[in-house]
C-alpha cells in the first residue's frame, strides 16, 4: 500500500503515529509522513519521507502568550485548533493533497484536518487514530473534558442528560470550526456528517484506538469501526541511551522520584520545576527532573539528591524510579503505566484530567491538579505514595500487561484488512 499518516500535536502525539508508520513498513508498505517542519529529523532519521504540513511547533521564545494559551486548563484545546491549527488548514491542504491523492489509504490523526479533506475529495479511503480515551466521548463511560464548566457535576449526570451534555459540547465546538466549514464547501464537499471534534472525527470505514482496553475498555456507545489496539510500544522510538551523568545519579544512590511534564506542558513549566525540587527534599527522597529543553525558569533548591536533566527517554528511566509525577500527557502516562511505577498526576489541560482519573480509578495513581500544586501539598502526596503499599502493588501487576501491548501492529493488521476489502468490492 501506499500510505500517508498524517499528524500534528506534541510529541505525545507524533510517537504513537511513527510507530505505526515504522509497523506499516515493516510490513512492506510505503509511508509518507506529514506532520510539523519542527519534526522532520525525527522523521527521517527512520528512513520515512517526510512531508512539512503547518502548522509549525510554537517557538516558546517568539510566541509565549500562545504557548500559555495551548496549555490553559479551561481554554487550551479552543485556543489550539482556532489559533494554531485552522488558520493554516488550507495552507496544508495544498501540501498534502497531491500526496493525498496518490495515496491507497490517509491515516488521519485528531488535528489534520486537511489530510481528511484531501483524502475525502479524491476519494481515498481515510483512517482515523485515537489516541486517548477522552476523544471517544462515551456518554457510557464519560470523559473528564478539560474547560468544560462543571465537568465532574456533568459526569454524574444520568444517560440521557450526558447525551444532551454532549450534543451542546458538539454545538459549540463547531462554531470554531468554521473555516473547515468554509473550507469543505468550496471543495464541493458539504456538511460534515457529524461534530469533526467530537463523533464525527472518527472515520466511517475503521478509527484505530491507540490505547490500552485495561486503561478504558470499549463503550456500547463507541462509533461503529472502532479497533482497540493497545498502547503502540516501540522501542526504536521509545528506548535510547541516558546522559552520563543521570546514569551516574542513578547509580549512586536509591531508585528517586521523577518529575516531568512531557513535551508539551514543558514548553510553560511555571513553577513546576522549582515546586518539585522542594517537594522532593520536604520527603527526603531523591528526585530526577526533567526540565525540558529550556531548563528552568527560576531560581529551584538545588541539593545533591537533585539531579535537573533536560530530557531521558520515559520508557528507560521510570523503570529505574520509585515514582513518577507527570502532567497526564497519554504519552507520558503509558510508559508510567509500563514501568510498574506508582504515579502522581499533575493534570494541566487537555485530555490529562481524564487520563488522570482513569489512572486513580486503576488504584495506581494520585492527582494533584495544576492549580494546587505546591511543595507541602506534592510532599503529602508523595507519602500518601511511599506509605500505602497498594499503590506500588497494583501497579506492579498492570505493568507486564501494558508493557506487552503492541498496539501499532495489530492495528497496521486492521488497516490492511479494512483496504483490502474496500478494494475487493470494488
């Protein structure tokens, strides 16, 4: 097959689509990748071609009151998709259409919205990902929606009144998406079939859900097409060597804590760096943070159980913690998930309330939202982790079970058996 993946988002978003771009060409397919100018070493140096779709990673430097902006816990999914993603939708339209068309399948991810249309307008077929449970909208299983006005009050709600709930969200998500609107009609390709923000951004023909059944199994009310993958491990993307010196730390001492945000809530880490450092020597234990590649903002305690990195790869440096705290990023919180580690979640924006929820519903983690985080109140947490063992034990269990998950390949599996069929009916 010839097979475009198409992407936009943190790097929480981009991994799980080069894995299954790196499943699909192990399998004999060619895939071309488009995704943001900011990614494209990361792409090629796996031998995909890569293809600039806007728009570009903000510039923290250049552009902070956006970056502020993405990651505001009651605006920042608003402020992504009407100030950063539609304003250069037909900019990428105009990039990724030739290769659109000459595509056997488009795999879409939640924000390329112009790899959709230009698959729809040649009539390609279109594939769509999910990456977090949230973006499923279950009035089953109802989601912790980031900016919602009283969204606990809202998830008790019975069936019906969560159905109503969500069809107003739909309304109001689509008053920002208007120039898609626009932008569809001069296609000459008419109304969407449903809320592109909400059920209808799941294809038609097969919705790839790339996260764990343990970490929210599958809803009645799930659009028809949906695949449950797992989690999409891959260590060609997920593994890499540590520094020296945190290799180093680690060794001198007892497994620490690990503090990190991920990639998208480091690029406006406030205090969090600075809070984690006290937090960490209020407890006693030792503590690896990773800061990010701008380091941090401030002034932070400094003391030799601290040891500030600006970046190690998840997957090989939470197994060799006690703990980790973390922002709730899908990304971050299955490789937190794989490690066997006891959690904190420090949700800021976006998909990291729910994430965060269903991770204290597994028994395996705390929260602590953004807003009341503060070095007695992460100290507390963090003893509540130490003394009560269950937390350690449950996570123990899950982790082998997540940890097995290949959720990329079984779901390049589904997308070849999905365009086979299309193509035998035709």
């Amino acid at each position: 097959m010839r097979v475009l993946i198409a992407a936009l988002g943190s790097l929480g978003d981009l991994h799980p689509h080069l894995a299954l771009a790196l499943a699909l060409t192990d399998r004999g397919h060619r895939v071309t990748f488009a995704t943001s100018e900011a990614y494209r070493e990361r792409v090629e140096c796996f031998g995909l071609p890569f293809l600039a779709m806007p728009p570009d990673v903000p510039d923290v430097r250049k552009q902070p009151g956006l970056v502020r902006a993405m990651m505001d816990p009651r605006r920042g999914t608003e402020r992504v998709v009407r100030e950063l993603v539609l304003p250069s939708v037909g900019d990428a339209w105009r990039r990724v259409e030739p290769t659109a068309a000459a595509s056997d399948v488009v795999i879409v991810g939640l924000l390329a919205f112009a790899a959709r249309l230009a698959a729809e307008f040649h009539g390609v077929p279109w594939v769509s990902t999910a990456l977090q449970p949230s973006v499923m909208f279950s009035a089953a299983d109802p989601s912790l929606i980031s900016g919602l006005p009283a969204a606990e009050a809202v998830r008790r709600l019975p069936l019906p009144l969560q159905k109503v709930a969500l069809a107003t969200a739909g309304l109001l998500a689509d008053r920002w998406m208007e120039p898609l609107a626009q932008l569809r009609d001069q296609l000459g390709l008419g109304p969407f079939s449903g809320s592109p923000l909400l059920h209808g951004q799941h294809s038609p023909v097969l919705s790839v859900a790339l996260f764990s059944p343990r970490f929210a199994p599958g809803m009645p009310d799930w659009p028809a097409g949906v695949v449950e993958c797992g989690f999409p491990f891959d260590r060609r993307i997920d593994g890499g060597e540590l520094s020296a010196g945190l290799e180093a730390f680690l060794a001198s001492g007892p497994p620490p804590a690990v503090f990190t945000l991920g990639s998208a809530a480091s690029l406006e880490p406030g205090d969090f760096i600075e809070v984690s450092a006290r937090a960490a020597i209020e407890v006693g234990a030792r503590a690896v943070i990773l800061s990010g590649k701008d380091g941090p903002r401030g002034p932070y305690p400094a003391a030799d159980s601290i040891w500030l990195e600006p970046w190690a790869p998840h997957a090989v440096v939470f197994p060799r913690s006690w703990a980790v705290v973390h922002q709730g990023g899908i990304g971050t919180l299955s490789h937190a998930l794989a490690s066997g580690r006891p959690m904190l979640v420090v949700p800021h924006a976006h998909d990291q309330p729910d994430n965060a929820r269903r991770a204290a519903a597994l028994g395996v983690a705390r929260v602590l939202p953004r807003v009341r985080y503060r070095a007695d109140r992460a100290a507390r947490e963090l003893r509540a982790l130490a003394r009560n063992p269950a937390y350690s034990s449950r996570a123990r269990t899950l982790a082998p079970v997540i940890a097995r998950e290949r959720g990329a390949e079984v779901a390049a599996v589904a997308i070849e058996s999905v365009v086979a069929g299309m193509a035998n009916v035709t």
